[in-house]
C-alpha cells in the first residue's frame, strides 16, 4: 500500500481485486459499470481516499468508500484494506444472494449442451404430439 495523493481508476479496482486483470476493469469501467462520485467514470481517472464507488460485477453491485490507495495487488486480506463496503450495498447483495438460491430452476439434467440421442427423440416426439392436436 502506498499513501499517494491518487492512483488510477482501473489500477486500484485490480488492486482491489474486484477485476481478475487490469484490462476487464478497463472494459468494465468503459461499459458503464464502474461509477466514482455518481458519475460515470473512465480508466485514467484518478482516485482518492474518500471517493464513492459503485461497482457492477457479474457476482453483485458493490457501494464502496476507498479507504487506501494502492497501484499494487496483494493477498485478499490486503485489498480488504482498500475499501469499506456500505451496509445498505452489503444487506442488498445478501437480499438478492438469498432471492436466487430461493428461485426455481427449471433446468432439466439433460439440457446442458449437446442433447443425446434419447434427449433428442424425446424432444421430437414432444414435437410431434403438439402438431398432431
């Protein structure tokens, strides 16, 4: 951890270990899914100790207040130095976490890829009777 006065967007959000590389933060944050302040924001800006982000990510939306600053990736337990995560942003993920383990999933065990052979009469046999009424 450094204690510059700023760090690039796109840096710190890899430091951070919200972004496995530092070209998908750079994707995200082009895409929209990364505001600084409630404005959208591009990779080369920079960010200080005190900025709001909210930050898109395909397993949740983080709201988060930088606590540090670094331009360098350390272990897990240090990018949670980085920031502090808002309760509201942590009981919503919770909230739709639990809302999608309660969904139903009507995903049939063979549908995953290419169907069998079995799947596939199956499947045109189905087709079949719905033409013949």
């Amino acid at each position: 951890m450094s204690d510059d006065v700023k760090v690039r967007l796109d840096k710190w959000l890899w430091a951070s270990r919200f972004f496995k590389t530092r070209s998908l933060a750079t994707d995200a944050i082009d895409g929209g899914h990364v505001h600084l302040n409630g404005e959208r924001a591009k990779p080369a800006r920079s960010v200080r100790i005190g900025d709001l982000l909210r930050i898109q990510v395909p397993h949740g939306e983080f709201e988060v207040e930088v606590m540090a600053l670094s331009d360098r990736r350390g272990g897990a337990d240090i990018a949670r130095t980085l920031y502090r995560e808002t309760e509201q942003s942590a009981a919503r993920r919770e909230a739709t976490t639990l809302e999608r383990e309660l969904a139903p999933q009507f995903d049939h065990p063979l549908s995953k890829g290419r169907p069998t052979k079995k799947w596939r009469r199956q499947l045109h046999q189905f087709d079949r009777k719905q033409f013949k009424d």
